[in-house]
C-alpha cells in the first residue's frame, strides 16, 4: 500500500496531533521533575527516570517527520529516509540513557554533601528500585509532600 486515501490521511493527521500531545506531556512532566530537583526542596522523590522522559520523548519527532509524507503526499517515505529516521530514534535514545546516568552521578553526590539523606524503602506508587525518597530529615520519611 503505498498511496494513502483521505480517510488514512485524516486517521494519520489525528495520530499525529495525539503523538505531539503525547510528546509535550511528557517533556513537560520531565522538565517540573527535573525543576523540583534543582530547587532542592526538603523532601523529594528521586528517579532518574525524568531526565530519560524529558530527553527520551525526542525520539518521536523522526517519527513524527515520517508522517509528513504520506499527510501531505499520499504516499509513504522512502525507505532510505525511513532508515535514517530510525537510527535518529535510536541515536536521541542512547543520548536520554547517557544523559540520565551522567546526571545522577553528578547528582547524587551533590545530594549527599547538602545533607541529604536516601530513606529506606520504596517510595508509595514506585516500582522497587525506580524512585527513591530524598530528606534533609529523617522524620520526613514516608510523607509524600
């Protein structure tokens, strides 16, 4: 199938309007997480998982880029730019994974000399090893701002 008729093009059009919602959610969620970070309020959850979120979303836009062909053409991308795009995606991932170690090794060090100190136990609504709670005082352990 490589000419689309309106009614895919129109389905593609509303994909891609959700897809470009979808991406701003994200980046925007990443973004106040990271902002939360560098205020260094009392008591945080920590996760590296924001940064990869905030830089990782990028990874969309080849995608996006893709669907401009058949939108306004009616017919697929070249295969060759196909090729590209994905290694693009790939590219923008591997630079959200570098990007999201180096800050929490540069980060949690910072943490440690404020006087912060990493409760134990899971944070509520966390998978195990994905969020950790952060305290100037132990007696803010547990409570979720």
């Amino acid at each position: 199938m490589n000419e689309f008729n309106f009614k895919l093009r129109f389905k593609l059009v509303i994909g891609s309007i959700f897809l470009i919602f979808f991406m701003y959610l994200l980046v925007s969620l990443g973004i106040e997480k990271i902002a939360e970070y560098l205020i260094f309020p009392e008591s945080f959850i920590y996760t590296s998982g924001a940064i990869f979120i905030a830089l990782g979303s990028f990874a969309m836009l080849p995608l996006l880029i893709m669907l401009l062909s058949p939108i306004f053409y009616g017919v697929k991308a070249d295969v060759k730019l196909q090729k590209i795009y994905f290694k693009v995606m790939v590219y923008v991932l591997i630079i959200a994974s570098i990007s999201s170690l180096t800050f929490s090794l540069i980060y949690l060090p910072i943490l440690e000399r404020r006087g912060y100190i990493a409760c134990k136990g899971t944070p509520m609504g966390y998978t195990p090893g994905m969020g950790t709670q952060y305290v100037l005082d132990l007696s803010l352990c547990g409570a979720n701002k």
